[in-house]
C-alpha cells in the first residue's frame, strides 16, 4: 500500500527531525567540557554506523521484499530507545531555560546573538551543500558511472564507503578534544575539495583507469568530511548558542540542514544531466573551498570551554 508507505516515512521523517535537534542539545548540556567533543560525536558515529549497516542489508537482501526487512529490522533499536529515554533525566540548562520565558523570548532578537546565528546556520547548510548526501544516497549510481559493471560491484564499493565513513568518525572523536574543532574542519575541508577536483577530474579526462581513480577520490572525499563537518558541525551547533535560545537556535540550524538535504538530493541528478559528472563535482569542489573560507573566517575553536564561555566569547 503506497499510502500507508509514505505515512509511514512520514512519521519516521518526524521522529528524525525532532532527534536532530534534541539529541546534540542534550548531550552538549550534560556533558563535561574536557570530554563534550567526543561524547556529542557519538551521535554521528552512530548515524555511521546505521548508514554502514543500510549498506550492509542492500548487499545481502537484493530481493523485491528487501525494503521490508530493511524497515523492520529497524523496529528493534527503536524499541529499545523508546523504553531507554524514560530513564533520562532533564538537563540542568533546560530546568533554568523554563523559569524565564520572557527573557529567553527577547534573548532570541539581540544583536548580540547574530554571531552565533550566522556560524551556526552556515555550518548547518554547507554541511548539506558540499555534496556528501549525493554520495550517501546515490553512491551506487556513482560507482556504475565511474565504470562498474554490474550492481553488485557498486553496492560493494558502497559498502567500502561505509567503512571509511565509520572509521573516519571514530578517528574524530578521538582528536576532537586533543586537537580541537577548528583544525579538524579546516583539515576535513581542505580534503573535501581536494578529493572532489580529483573525482571531477576523472570523469572529466574519463581515462582507462577512471573506476578506480573514482573509488579512492570518493572515499577519501568521504573520510575528510567524517573527520571533520560531519561530526563537528553538529557538535559546534550543539555549543555556541546562549542557554536562553538553545534549543530555538538549533531547531532552526537543522531545518536549514535538512532543506539543504531536500535541495541537494532533489538536484544532484539533474545536475549530473544537465552539466554531467564532472561539472556537478567540481561545483561541489567549489563550494567546499567556500566552506573552508567560512570556517576559517567565523568559526570559533570552542575546545574545553563550558557553554557559558562560549557564550561570553562569542558575545
């Protein structure tokens, strides 16, 4: 039934949104400052994970009824979670919001909070626009036009994506605290940008040896965005906005995100049509390199601060 198909991804659509907001936020507010890096991190080493093992059932379930089990083995963590979040307490930060509405409410308006606002939006829509979504969810298709023959040989290299994708996220959260955010977004999107001029130029000169140029131009496009706006563009959003507009301020973040999703996935094939292979990477390539201006320019390192330094410094 189509109907109740797309009900069905509709509410599962909801449940995501609301957890994109609501599960950075509360690990940032209850976690110590020496360790918030690594502990907010787990969330995306999580959404790795979870892609990883996407792949991993598209591999060995390649049947009409596939979709079914992929959707019903996903009813087991959720249980799970659902019985685990009546064991979590409130953060102290939201039992402090709750007492002054009206404060919280003006707080959202000041110029003061326009710094956090700009870095905070900008993380949340140049993670999406850089392109790893199309890589997400079209890496087949990528792979079959890089030159692999057959189905299974794509979904494979897919596969290898996930891999790098989880083990370069767990190399994030363990450099997250020792060598702090900016340096690691800034070293992720330099590799982003390179990695995608090196795949654009591939299928641009489309020499004998492209598939496998292609393999390891994406996978390492893959590796520099886990190890750096992956994770810590979540973890930044998490930290630089003022107690009294928090969780506000990241709502609107991840519904910039997740339109830059929408915007991103609904072109990249009309991209790849209309200026081919090369000409759509290259424009991701181009848009990594403003990424990595804006980084550089208006990020703050927020390494071992309490949220209230952050806060104060970006004030």
């Amino acid at each position: 039934d189509l109907f109740a198909l797309l009900i069905g991804r509709l509410i599962a659509g909801v449940g995501v949104g609301l957890a994109s907001v609501t599960v950075p936020l509360y690990l940032a507010e209850l976690s110590p400052p020496k360790s918030r890096g690594a502990l907010v991190t787990l969330n995306q080493l999580a959404i790795t994970v979870g892609i990883l093992l996407a792949y991993l059932v598209g591999l060995f379930e390649s049947g009409d009824q596939s979709w079914r089990i992929m959707f019903g083995l996903s009813i087991i963590p959720a249980v799970i979670q659902l019985l685990g979040m009546f064991l979590l307490p409130e953060t102290p930060n939201y039992l402090t919001v709750t007492k002054e509405p009206k404060s919280r409410n003006k707080a959202f308006f000041k110029k003061t909070m326009t710094g956090a606002l700009i870095v905070g939006l900008g993380l949340a829509i140049l993670q999406q626009i850089t392109g790893i979504n199309t890589v997400i969810y079209y890496a087949n298709q990528i792979f079959e036009l890089a030159g692999f023959g057959t189905n299974i040989s794509a979904i494979w290299a897919s596969v290898g994506v996930g891999i790098v994708n989880v083990v370069a996220t767990l190399f994030s959260v363990w450099l997250l605290d020792r060598v702090g955010r900016r340096p690691l977004l800034l070293v992720g999107v330099a590799g982003m940008t390179l990695s995608l001029l090196a795949l654009a130029t591939t299928f641009w000169l489309n020499i004998p040896s492209e598939s496998y140029l292609s393999v390891i131009s994406l996978m390492l496009y893959v590796a520099a965005f886990a190890i750096g706006l992956g994770p810590v563009a979540w973890l930044i959003i998490s930290e630089i906005y003022p107690h009294q507009i928090r969780g506000r301020a990241m709502s609107l973040a991840i519904f910039a995100n997740w339109v830059s999703n929408y915007i991103v996935s609904l072109t990249f094939l009309t991209l790849i049509e209309k200026i081919t292979s090369a000409g759509a990477f290259f424009l991701y390539a181009a848009i990594c390199g403003f990424a990595f201006y804006f980084v550089f320019r208006f990020v703050p390192e927020t390494k071992g601060k309490t949220l209230k330094q952050i806060e104060k410094d970006l004030n």
